[in-house]
C-alpha cells in the first residue's frame, strides 16, 4: 500500500521525521474502536493500541496519521504518537461536559450529506457548515436522493441563500443521477469526510462511489426518522485514488468553534456589519445601521438574522465555558505542584 495515496505529503513527511530514527513507521488511523485503532501501513492493515504514554487528550482520532512501532511476528502495533493535523474536524462531546470530540482529522474536503424531503433543512445546514469552515476543510453541500423528490428546484431554491460560497449538488445514490459533479473532489490522495444526520443516505453514496458494497445500508423509517447503520468511523480507499471518511448520522450537533467562524458561513452578514456607521454597533438601536436597514427592506431575512444571533450567543457561552475549564485545570496544576514541592520539602 501507498502512503501517498492515502494523504500522505511533504507536511506529514517533516512531521514524521524524528520518529523515524527510533525505527518507528508512519500510519494512518482507519477506523477506532474505543481504545483499539484499525492501520493502514505500508506494509499492510495493522492492529493498533494507543500506547500509555498518550493522555486521553492525545489520543488519535479516524483519519489521523500517527508514528507507530510494529510487534514483531504480529499484525500489530503500538502507537506511539500521533502526527499534527492539518485539519480537524471537531464538535463538543454530547454531554454535560466541556470537551472537544474530534470526528475526523486531515480531512480535504467536507460533504455535508443531507437529503430531499425531511432532513433538508436551512438551520441545520448553517450548523453543519460553521463546523466545516472551522475544521480547515472545504465544505461542499451534497443533497441525496433526488430520484424520490417531489419538487427538487423548489426545495434548493430554499435551502441556496445558506450555501453561499459553497458548491451544491443534487444527487441520488440509488440511480447514480448528479455523481459525476462529484469526481472533482475525489482525486488522488485527497480525504473527503462525509457528515450528515442518519438516514440521508451517506453509506448508500460510499457504496456507490466505492463501486462495491463495504457499508451495511438500511431503509429509513416511515416516518422519514433515519436508522444507524454506520456504528464507527471508517476510511474506505475508492478506485479514484482518494479515501472516503463515512461517520455515524448525528443526531445532534454540538458546535466546538471560535464566534469568528460566523463571518465566514453568515458572509452577507458580515458584510452588512462593515456598513455601519459604528464599528462596535449592536444592531439595536445605534443610527446608521446597516443590518436593520438590511432586515427593514427585506435585503436580509429574519430567519437567516436569527439563527445567526442563535448560533453566536451558543459560541459566547462555549467561549465562557472553555476559560472556565482551562482556569480549573490551571488551578488544579498548581495544587500539584504546590504539593510536589511540599513533599520536596521533607
């Protein structure tokens, strides 16, 4: 097997280099099971477990490449560091805590899979989106199952004011129709991760691309409520040359990102705010206002102004949140170590 038509380039190359003294090999994760990690070397898949070295912090996430030593006579592998990434997608772990869940790493290219009928969604699609543009990735918008929708242009022409800046392609896994607007992206060692909510058909559309079934698919339900048939993250090689990063549908997507990301998927927004008179203005009652003289002539809808305010008070809180863990943490060390130099002492 190829490294290089796996990703890997002059930026993991000079990463990997102190590691390659120690007689360790570059690997990239393919997919992980809790602890344990599927490989993909040069000398074939391997088995891989994190070695106790890494906190829980380290640990390598699907699409990492990490420095791992081979055990001899088995097909697996200690990893014993993992790479830097270029890109990362990440959202907050779904729970009470504070905590970045990384969903997938060096990734190219982010397909946001979402689908005719049920899933399309403009608010879900600005979600989905902040957490691509943060991740480093190009996000491009993929609308499945065509063949089954009543009013294809319709639902687009809904859905198009939230995709601004980014390339949108109607497609239908089942009949093949609108794929070929896909090949672009899927060229030689590029990673495209594909994230979306379950049962719009993301392992279908990996089988299709693949050529070959490596995903169980199944039926969604009645009530158009999709069925989890992907139950990890997974790497699958495609016969372009480039790798497919399926994931578990997400129910819900907790974002993880810096409030400057807002710039980028709200771009008119954006650009709205640098037209008014203040630069520091609130939007409320200053004169000069251009986002309320935007929203007074319609230039601006009130759903697109909203889900902004929504998704920056959510990132003000996250920001809130995070300061207060790093100060416990910091708090925490310096307990330690005050209690280091104390047993020092005696």
């Amino acid at each position: 097997m190829n490294l290089q038509d796996l990703g890997w380039d002059a930026f993991f190359a000079d990463a990997f280099e102190p590691y390659a003294a120690d007689n360790l090999i570059a690997a990239r994760v393919s997919a992980r099971h809790h602890g344990p990690c599927e490989l993909l070397t040069e000398q074939g898949p391997m088995g891989g477990v994190p070695a106790g070295k890494l906190s829980e912090a380290d640990l390598p996430a699907v699409g990492d490449w990490v420095a791992v030593r081979p055990l001899d006579g088995e097909r697996k592998a200690v990893i014993e560091a993992v790479l830097p990434r270029r890109t990362s997608f990440t959202r907050k772990e779904a729970s009470t805590r504070t905590v970045e869940q990384v969903v997938a790493a060096n990734v190219d290219t982010v397909f946001v899979v979402t689908a005719f009928g049920f899933d399309l969604n403009p608010r879900r699609l600005e979600r989905y989106l902040t957490s691509a543009w943060d991740s480093g990735s190009t996000p491009v918008v993929v609308v499945n199952k065509s063949d089954v929708a009543a009013d294809p242009e319709a639902e687009l022409l809904e859905v198009e004011p939230v995709t601004m800046g980014v390339a949108l392609h109607a497609v239908s896994a089942v009949t093949g129709e609108g794929l070929e607007a896909l090949d672009p992206y899927l060229e030689p060692g590029k990673t495209v991760a594909l994230l979306g909510s379950s049962g719009v058909g993301k392992s279908t559309l990996v089988n299709c691309l693949a050529g070959r079934e490596v995903l169980a698919t199944a039926e969604t339900s009645a009530g158009g409520r999709g069925r989890h048939t992907t139950s990890h993250r997974e790497l699958v090689p495609l016969p372009s040359g480039a790798v497919l990063l399926d994931t578990p549908g997400m129910r819900e997507l907790q974002l993880w990102a810096d409030e400057d990301v807002l710039d980028t998927t709200f771009s008119e927004i954006s650009d709205f705010a640098a037209q008014c008179r203040f630069s520091d203005c609130s939007h409320e009652r200053e004169p000069g206002c251009a986002i309320r003289r935007a929203l007074s002539d319609g230039t601006l809808s009130r759903e697109r102004w909203d889900s902004y305010c929504k998704l920056q008070r959510e990132l003000r809180a996250l920001a809130i949140r995070k300061d207060g863990r790093l100060r416990s943490q910091a708090r925490k060390e310096r307990a330690k170590f005050a209690r280091s130099r104390r047993k020092t002492v005696y």
